[in-house]
C-alpha cells in the first residue's frame, strides 16, 4: 500500500470523500477517474497501489471489456484513518466479532467460506437466499418469486462487496490470514433427486494441483484476457463454471463433479482471540447490526431502483429476516411429490 492517499490531511480526505460521493454510480475508465478526482495518472505498480488506496475510502469495482471503474460506496472516512476497533467504526467491530465467534465455535481452526456461507455467517442473509438466485427454481415455487431470482444477482453483489472489503481490512491489519483453498463437489441421487455433497481439498496435495490447472484452463479457454476475478456478465460466469464442471469430470475420472474456490480464514491465537472478544462484546450487545444495515442496503441503493419499495421489503422479509414466513428448500421438496 502507497502513504499518498492514506496520508491525506483532513482537508484533504474531505475533498476525495465529496469527489467520490459525486461520482457514484458512474463508470469511467482510469484516466477518468482520476481527472474526476484530481488525482495524479500513473502506470504499473504504482496504479495498481493508489487504486488499492482508493479501496479505503469506497466501494471501486473493476469491470471489464473495457476496462472501467465505479463506486458503488463511499465510506465517511477512509477505513484505515478508523483506527483500533471502537464505536466509531461500529460495523467493523461487529464483522470482527462474528468471525472471531465463528473461530470459537470451531475449535479455533481455520473457517473453509464459500462467498455464500460467508454472507449466512454474518447473518446477512438466511438459507432461502442459496435457493434464491436460480430463476428455474424460483419459476417452479411459483411465478410471484420470478423477481428474487433477477435481484438476487444485484442484492448478492452488493453484500459480497460490503463482506470482502470488510474481511479485507481484517487481513491487512494481520489479525487474519486469507487465503483461498479448493472444494470438490460429488454428484449423488436420492427419492427427492439429485444432491451434492463435497470436500475441502488438503493444502499442498495432487487434487490441490489438479484443481489449479482445471480452473486454469477453464479460465484460458472462457475468461477476458489477464482477467483477474472481475465482474462479467452473467452469460459468461455461467459458461465459466460449466467448463469447470466439464472438466473437473473428465480430470477426476467422475470421481468429482465439480470444482470451486473458497476463502480460507485463519485464526490468531486463542488467548488473544478470547481477549479480544471480550472486550468487543463490552460495546455491543448482539450482531444483528450487520443484518440491519444490510437490509438497509438493499432498500436505499439506486442500484435497485427498478424495483418498488413493496419488491425489496418483500425480498427483504424473504431472503433476509432471522426467521421468514416460507422456506424454499420445504416449497422445492413439495413440488418434487406433486
């Protein structure tokens, strides 16, 4: 990380804060950007560290073909300048806590996330919202849950956004270590259907090294040129992972139907774990205040506007609450005997 952005004065920080707040939404390639923000055009390394300074103050996705950024947040100061957890930076600390709970209740060993168990974890979303992005099978519940499957792509990119830089900041402090690992998925067949159950992969082994090249070549073969996990569209994500899936069969012998990254959470010790805990739960009661302001999210986001405020309560009520009025899983079942 460069000192020209995080080393700002007040005067300074207040004047990218109100620059980024008046380009939310748009998407400029770099040059723009920076012109927007009066910010110094730079090349290599250096590009690369005063976009990731960037990444302290807002929410900048990447998008390609062609390359072009967008803020989609802007925090009210940069992540760094909130210091040691306090209550000045409220959510931080509650995110912290979770994952700090989470590593309690596993022994202290390491926390295998897909990006989905990681919003369920923070309490983000409940376990309709697994079911909630496929349109088949919202189309089979009933055609009133058509719309869910069209925002979940949106609600689902807005909360991993949030959760990333969240985790992020976590490991830039070294309080974690992030990492990612493979999974690999088994196909099996029940009087309900099929279903999948799966493995994470060990840590140096052969599958591991098989599973690096699968991805690969799934990526050589389907991705942008040096992509480099951007956004695409979902036409080419969904093409992606059914060239995984493809190859994952015909490298495993059928052993295994399919292959997935998922991010790998390691703990600090666990003196220093209990410690820490501790004293966060002296300034906050419970961890619902993340599932509050995720909810809050989805409401207000321009990004949702072509949905009515009764659609987003609805999702909300839905994919969202502790404990919703219908259950996917129990509705898909039902549908499977009739």
């Amino acid at each position: 990380m460069s000192n020209e952005l995080v080393n700002f004065n007040k005067e300074e920080e207040n004047d990218l804060i109100k620059g980024l707040n008046s380009i939310i939404g748009k998407e400029l390639k770099y040059k723009g950007l920076c012109q927007e923000l009066n910010l110094k055009i730079k090349t290599g390394n250096a590009k690369k560290a005063q976009l990731e300074d960037l990444q302290m103050f807002c929410q900048l996705d990447k998008l390609t073909s062609p390359t072009r950024f967008i803020v989609n947040e802007v925090y009210n100061k940069s992540i760094l300048g909130l210091g040691v957890l306090n209550k000045n930076n409220k959510y931080q600390m509650l995110f912290e806590a979770s994952i700090y709970q989470a590593f309690l209740n596993n022994g202290n060993n390491d926390l295998w996330l897909s990006n989905m168990e990681m919003l369920k974890l923070f309490q983000e979303v409940n376990d309709n919202f697994s079911y909630a992005c496929n349109q088949n099978l919202m189309k089979r519940i009933g055609p009133e849950f058509i719309y869910i499957s069209q925002m979940s792509q949106t609600v689902y990119r807005i909360l991993r956004q949030w959760t990333k830089r969240r985790i992020e900041f976590m490991a830039k402090r070294e309080i974690i270590l992030l990492g990612m690992g493979y999974r690999v998925y088994t196909k099996h067949y029940s009087e309900h259907g099929e279903y999948f159950t799966y493995k994470n992969v060990v840590k140096g082994s052969e599958e591991e090294k098989m599973c690096t090249a699968i991805r690969n070549q799934a990526i050589e073969e389907v991705m942008p040129s040096k992509w480099e996990n951007e956004w695409v569209p979902e036409w080419q994500w969904n093409k992606f992972e059914k060239r995984v899936s493809e190859l994952t069969e015909k490298k495993f012998n059928g052993e295994y139907c399919d292959v997935k990254l998922v991010n790998v959470i390691s703990p600090p010790s666990l003196d220093w774990l209990k410690d820490k805990l501790t004293k966060i739960y002296k300034d906050i009661e419970d961890l619902t205040g993340i599932n509050k302001e995720a909810c809050r999210k989805i409401l207000t986001t321009t990004q949702l506007d072509n949905y009515t405020g009764e659609e987003k309560k609805n999702f909300i009520k839905i994919n969202m609450s502790k404990n919703p009025e219908i259950s996917f899983k129990s509705k898909l079942r039902e549908d499977k005997k009739t």
